[in-house]
C-alpha cells in the first residue's frame, strides 16, 4: 500500500452521510406462471389464494405503520414472483393502502416488475394510467435457446413487442439482462445488449446466472442434462457488459445496475445506501440502522397468521460488527464506496484499522483502490466485490 494513504483523514465523498429520513416499501407479489428453473425466490405457480393474500398485504401495511417511525416514504416497490399478474386495480388497492398509513413524497417512485408475457398493449395502457411510473421488465436474454432453458414464459418476439410498446407510455424503465447463460457466446451477448441499447431503454440490471440449491438448474446440471455455468466466462461477458454501457453513456452505479443520469434506481439505491425499507408480503425483507427482519417463506401460514392481526415475522438485532460488515458489503458493490470518516465516526478507530490491514493486498492488485477517503472497487475488481467484501469482514465479534 502507498505509505502516503492515510487512512485516518477527516474526509468523506460518500452520500451516506446525507442521508434524508425518507425510506422505501418493498411489496411481495409471490405467484408466477411458472417456474423459471435458476430461480430460488418464494413464488407459487397456483393462483388460487391471491385475492385471500392481497388483503392480507393490505392489513399488514395496516399493522406496521409505525415501524418507519414516521418517515416519508419516497419508493414502493412490487417485486417477486411476477407482480405484473396483479390487475391494476389489485395495484391501486395496495398503494392506497400505503398512502392511507404512510406520509409519501410528492413524486414517489413506483416500479412494476413485469414479464414481457404479461405486457400486452392493452396492459401497458392500463398500467400507464395506474400510480405505477417506472417498469422493470425481466427479458434476461432475446434468444429462444435461452428462454427456453431457464423456463422464460414469454419468447423473444414479445419481449421486443413488449419494449417497443412499453416505450410509447412509460419514459422510466429498466430492462433486467441475465450473463453467464451455458451456450451463450459472446457475440450473442453483445447482441442482447446492442437489441436493449437499440430501445433506447435508460436503466439496466443484469446479474450472472446462478446456480442456486434445490432448483430444477442445478438438479439438470448434476444429471448432465444442461452444462455448468462457466464462471470465467460469465466474468468476460460481465466485462464486456461494463463496456457496452459505458460507450453508451450509462453510469456503473451498483454491480448489477446501469443507469443513465436521473435513471438510477432510487429503490435500489436506497437499499445499497442502507436507507431503511419495509417488507410487506410472505418471505419479504426488511431493513433498519440496526435491525433486519423477515416474513415466513409461506403464504398459507402468512394468510393463516396475518388474518389473526399477529406478523409472520422473525427479527434479528445487528451488533456493530454486523452492521461495520453491512457496510462493506453494500458499499464495495456501488460507485460510492465505504467511507473511512463513516467508519471511524460509526464504529470506531479499531475498525479502520482493521480494514487498511485486511484491504491491503487488494489495493496492490489493482482490485480496490482510495479515493478522497473512500474505498472503491477498481473495474478489475467489481466482479470479485462480495469475495472481497467477504475477506474484508470483521469476524471477532469482540
């Protein structure tokens, strides 16, 4: 490490510092049509409860209003499952029901996660007219072949319809892009982000495809029907995502988010920020300076439990080892960073400390480096950031 970095100066560029008291709400729509094979999210593919469960989101928003401790509320999120099977009146009762219990800034964002299935113009219409102001559609790649072996309801000829439409009525939208899928070159994954690019769409979340426990992906990868995911190749499609997007003018602010200015995600962004956020809906998190709770993972206990005006819930109280890690974690994986001055100021000397000795190897390889007192992933170093994030944790809870 450059002896000249001084790791102790009084200096901050992170945001976290600036901090408004506004919070989110994420709501749980947990149904799909049917089940994608990578996906290890709580969903059911039987609709037969939904209309018992929504009023059951509702009285939960009803239940918790205090939990906020009266903070405004700038995002409501409807994520999944696939919220897009909600009819906009389903919608409009559950963002009532946050208006009715919450004090909400002027102009919040409201995003939809929707599959292109579920877009047909008739839909997108309705929706435009609903509180819902920003779309983020899971389109994950425009080839048959991978649709088709992740289980994608819709086939590549509605995901372009649905963006082109999607287009004429909403002016803040996000399209979700999946690498690493097996069988995918290169060039076809320059070819799904040049056919993203050429919708002028101005936000991008893309992840790696993930081979999680207990799903139909891993079960076919084990038996030999699919191939594993090649990690070195997911690592170059990720690079050459990075410099798609950033020919393309849009800003690298999280690992898995590209934004164009005024497009970032105010919903994500506050969760990396560590903005506080409430979880409405079976198996849905939430979030505060030093608490994390979440719903059981099952909607018929959630109903059972909901209905007898008692939470779901179990709660964990974050020790400031929890919390210094939190930090870390979240802050390696944007543009803004982890704040020495933060950490000094949050959970003492010792920390930083700690953190200049452990992040040492990391700056010699050209994988993290400082900047006005911030700690940065450099480009080589964001696909490795949870890895390195990880090495960076505080494990002595003492």
């Amino acid at each position: 490490m450059d002896k000249n970095i001084n790791f102790h100066k009084e200096e901050s560029s992170s945001p976290l510092e600036r901090l408004g008291e506004a919070s989110g709400i994420y709501i749980h729509i947990p149904f799909c049509k049917q089940a994608c094979y990578y996906c290890d999210f709580h969903f059911s593919t039987s609709l037969k409860k939904k209309e018992e469960l929504i009023s059951c989101l509702v009285k939960e928003i009803e239940i918790r209003k205090e939990e906020l401790n009266q903070s405004k509320i700038e995002t409501i999120y409807f994520g999944g499952g696939t919220p897009s099977l909600l009819s906009t009146k389903e919608i409009e009762m559950l963002v009532n029901a946050v208006y009715q219990n919450h004090t909400v800034v002027e102009h919040p964002e409201i995003t939809l996660e929707a599959n292109p299935d579920d877009l047909s113009e008739e839909k997108i219409i309705e929706l435009s007219k609903s509180p819902i102001n920003r779309l983020s559609i899971g389109v994950q790649s425009f080839f048959e072949k991978d649709l088709k072996l992740m289980n994608r309801a819709h086939n590549a000829t509605e995901a372009k319809k649905c963006l082109q439409t999607a287009n004429q009525y909403f002016n803040n939208i996000s399209v979700d892009l999946i690498y690493g899928i097996p069988d995918c070159t290169n060039e076809q994954w320059q070819e799904n982000i040049a056919t993203v690019l050429g919708f002028n769409i101005p936000h991008i979340s893309s992840y790696a495809l993930t081979v999680e426990e207990k799903t139909p992906l891993a079960s076919f990868i084990k038996k030999g029907i699919i191939k594993n995911v090649d990690d070195e190749k997911a690592q170059e499609q990720f690079n050459i995502l990075i410099d798609e997007l950033e020919k393309a003018n849009f800003v690298h602010y999280e690992t898995s988010n590209f934004g164009k200015e005024s497009f970032f995600s105010k919903n994500n962004s506050a969760y990396w920020l560590g903005k506080p956020y409430l979880g409405i809906g079976p198996s849905a998190h939430s979030f505060s300076s030093n608490q994390r709770s979440w719903n059981v993972r099952n909607n018929s206990k959630y109903i059972k439990t909901i209905q007898q005006n008692q939470l779901p819930i179990e709660r964990e109280i974050l020790s400031k080892t929890d919390r210094y890690n939190e930090y870390i974690m979240t802050g390696l994986r944007t543009i803004w960073g982890v704040s020495l001055a933060k950490i000094k100021n949050d959970f003492g000397v010792q920390f930083v400390d700690y953190l200049e000795n452990q992040s040492k190897k990391y700056i010699q390889q050209e994988l993290l480096y400082l900047e006005n007192q911030t700690l940065k992933t450099t480009k080589k170093g964001k696909f490795l950031s949870d890895g390195i994030a990880a090495d960076l944790f505080m494990l002595n809870l003492n």
